[in-house]
C-alpha cells in the first residue's frame, strides 16, 4: 500500500510524522510524495493557534478529494488538533476514515491493518527515519516529549502530557541514522531542551546528550532550538561557546517582557533576570545569534506593558523574532481571563508595530555582517543559489543568495564573504568549499567509523513519539 503524508505545525511535527512514516513502513506501507497515487492519506494536525487549526481543517477537506478523485482508500487525521477536538471533528468531517488523537497512537496501525491496509510487522526492516521533506541534509531530533512548564495560555501539556525525555542511547542511535542518510545540520528540538534528561535514571542534560552527540557522529553543524532561558546552566554556554561544531544560535523564547504580564503569563523569569542572562551570552559566546518569540495581547496587556517589551526588544537587538498575537486556547488559565481580553483589532496594531521595529534591529544586525567571511550551507544550487548561515535556522529565517563561479552541491559547506544585506537576507560571493555533500546513504566522515553500540531496530516509535 502507497502511503502519502502531510505534515502540519511545528518541526516537532515533523519529526512525529518522520517516525510514524517508518513504523509503517515496517508494516508495507510505501511512502510516496504523490497524493494522487496513494492508497493511505495521512494528515498530522496541528492546533496550536486559530491560524493552525484552520489550516489542519482546509487541508482534511481538501484531501478528502482524493477520495472521490484517486485511488485513496482511507482518509487519516492523527495529532494536536485530533486530541483536542475529535468529537467536534468526527462530526463535522464523515470524509474522515479515522481520527487518531496522541493519548491513543497505539490504535493507528490496528485499524489499518482491519481495514486490509497494513500487514504484518517485517523483522528485518531497517528502521530508518523517512525523509519527509526535500532537504536530507536538514534534519531534527525531537529529544523529549510533553512540557511540566504551566504556562497559562498553552495546552500543548494538555494534549502532549508532562515531560517526558527519550533515552540518551536512544537519541545517539537515531543521530547516527540520520547521519547515514546524510545529515549534515541536526537541529535539536522539544518544548524545552533545558529540561531534558532530568527525568531519566541516570539523570543526564542537555549538555552530556550534546556532548555524546558530538562523540559519536561526525556531523558538522548542531543546533539548539526551543531553550528555556531560566534552564540555560554555565557547562551548555560554554560548550556553546568553545565547540565549533555546535552553532553559536540559540532559540529563546522570552514571550514578554513586562514583569505584569510574565506573572499572569506563568512565565518562569522577570525582565532583569531575561536582560542579565541575554547580555551575559553575547558576552560569552562570540557572534552569537539570539532568536526569541513574543506574543502581544495577551490579557490585561497595557500600552506601558507593550511598550516596555519594544523597549526590551531594542535593549537586546534579537537577531531573529518571532511574533503572534494572543488566541485563546480552550482548558487553559489564559482562556479564564476573558474579562480583560485586549481587542483584537488592537493586538493586531500592536503586532504590526513590534514586527516594523524588529525589521529595522534585524536590517540593522545583518549590515554589521557584510565583510564578513563565514560558512554557508548550501540549500539550492543553480543560477539562484541559496544557502543559510550558522545564523540561520531552516525554515524561519532568512537565506543568503550565493553568487560566484563555484559549482554548488546542497548539503555542501562553503566559504563566503558577506557582500550585501537587507531586512532579513544576506547575499554573499563563494570563496571555496569546506565540506562536500555526503553521498545519498553514505556518511561523509573526516574521522575513523567509530564503535556502534547494539540498539533497537526502530528506536522511537509510535509510543515514543507522542507517548501517553
């Protein structure tokens, strides 16, 4: 059976979709990337914010063409959006074979194995994560599942459960594969990496899994995505800061900074201790990049709090933000407070005012960057190449134009000089390569094949990836 998937939301997201897409591929089923041909459509949701529910819904009702239109045999919706919403779901939507929310993943491969679609588990399949997107150089590791922060206007802890970190063994043997499928930048993820391992016995951390990582694969970029500032410890800045494999970036999420509204927001920090820890990484970590992400409107937001987080926002010159305004998700404590809601249509001003002076700091930023030489990695080749900085996170930042004689190959490090910058992209002249492009299904190694320990076939599964 031809399974197609599409996968919606974050890049956690896509990590669950890579793993359910090998565990099925265990029972027959052949990922293809076209929808027309398939027998299984699988939708993973995402339900995060108003935007993201409409989009997983728009999606459910366009792919239930397929049905009608192509060899489609079954309609899957799984995920956020699912375990928030399947009663009003399987109502609203009869084109949908089977709704599968995260608590009850175990279902999926029983119901389509009833249905004729699946068989039985192959004892010898190999385990590998199937590459979802186009890019096999650009990878994620989601490290650990569900969130024990509280924070009043999020329910990923009421879909996803408390925090829940996989095994270090676990985490380095997918690494590996990942490598071996040509892995050239590994972007760490979870709800927060600061957390991870303090569940685990032996209790590990961040830093001792990176440190692991680094062991044991010869991948040359690693990336820090979703850190929590209160749980960034002394060792992980100065691992940050002395090994240049792991990417001087750090992906911070403050969402405010008025001392008001981090109280009604349950947020772990205040303004002073976020200004002390965001200075004391500039200092310690040469050419760091700092990307955060904000939320106006949230309830009981005054113009002094909003303007108190803009004057933040210019005290810490983020490299990157990310910004939204705030929607109230429903069994939240935020959700409580619609007595003080801020209008909508005043968020919105509010949004659009942050986002213009961020475009001014982010300009102002990337023109300190021409002149510079610095590593790209190569994304798209031809007569617009393009390819990303350290600075640049795949996806949700900017790219930088490669411009040169140099034949380019994606998944190749080059050497640039920075010559041009606008609000948010680089162009740059190729001086030379670094690093080829591992061969698809070879890993490019400038060390010795280290020792692999004996795990499992499939190291995180159905179960592993959104657990109960």
């Amino acid at each position: 059976m031809k399974l197609g998937l599409i996968s919606l939301g974050c890049d956690k997201n896509t990590v669950d979709s890579e793993r359910i897409l090998s565990v099925l591929a265990q029972h027959g089923a052949e990922h293809t990337r076209d929808l027309d041909a398939a027998d299984i459509v699988l939708v993973n949701t995402c339900g995060f914010i108003d935007a993201a529910k409409e989009e997983s819904i728009e999606m459910l009702l366009d792919m239930s063409r397929l049905k009608q239109e192509g060899r489609c045999q079954a309609l899957v919706a799984v995920g956020c959006l699912v375990e928030q919403y399947r009663e009003e779901l399987e109502s609203a939507l009869p084109e949908v074979d089977l709704f599968v929310g995260l608590r009850d993943m175990d279902r999926l491969i029983p119901e389509l194995q009833s249905r004729g679609l699946l068989g039985e588990p192959d004892p010898v399949h190999p385990g590998d994560r199937t590459l979802l997107g186009d890019l096999r150089h650009v990878r994620y590791l989601k490290v650990s599942e569900g969130c024990s922060h509280g924070c009043a206007f999020c329910a990923i802890p009421l879909w996803r459960g408390r925090h829940r970190s996989f095994e270090v063994d676990q985490l380095v043997a997918e690494a590996q594969r990942l490598e071996a499928q040509g892995a050239v930048e590994l972007s760490l993820v979870a709800q927060d990496l600061a957390h991870f391992g303090r569940d685990l016995s032996p209790r590990a951390d961040i830093t001792g899994l990176l440190e692991r990582l680094l062991a044991e694969t010869t991948i040359p970029w690693f990336r820090l995505l979703y850190i929590y500032s209160a749980g960034v410890r002394e060792e992980l800045v100065r691992l940050v800061a002395t090994e240049e494999r792991i990417l001087p970036y750090l992906d911070m999420p403050i969402q405010h900074a008025s001392d008001p509204v981090l109280e009604r927001m349950r947020r772990p920090e205040r303004r002073e201790s976020l200004l002390s820890k965001f200075r004391m990484l500039r200092t310690s970590i040469p050419d760091v990049t700092l990307r955060t992400t904000v939320m106006v409107g949230f309830p009981g937001e005054t113009n002094d709090d909003f303007r108190a987080l803009l004057d933040f926002m210019e005290q810490v010159e983020f490299d990157r933000l990310g910004a939204f305004a705030f929607s109230p998700q429903e069994r939240t404590a935020a959700a409580d407070m619609e007595q003080i809601y801020v209008p909508s249509d005043v968020a919105q001003e509010r949004l659009a005012e942050l986002l213009e002076l961020q475009r001014a700091i982010s300009a102002d930023r990337l023109e300190r960057e021409v002149g510079m030489v610095r590593q790209v990695l190569v994304k798209t080749a031809g007569p617009e190449a393009t390819g990303r900085t350290a600075g640049q996170a795949d996806d949700v930042d900017g790219i930088t134009r490669l411009h040169g004689e140099a034949a380019l190959t994606p998944g190749s490090i080059m050497q640039a000089r920075i010559t041009e910058a606008d609000d948010f992209d680089l162009d740059a002249d190729v001086l030379g390569e670094i690093r080829p492009a591992p061969a698809r299904g070879q890993v490019s190694r400038s060390a010795p094949e280290r020792p692999r320990r004996a795990l499992p076939v499939v190291p995180i599964g159905l179960e592993g990836a959104w657990g109960r």
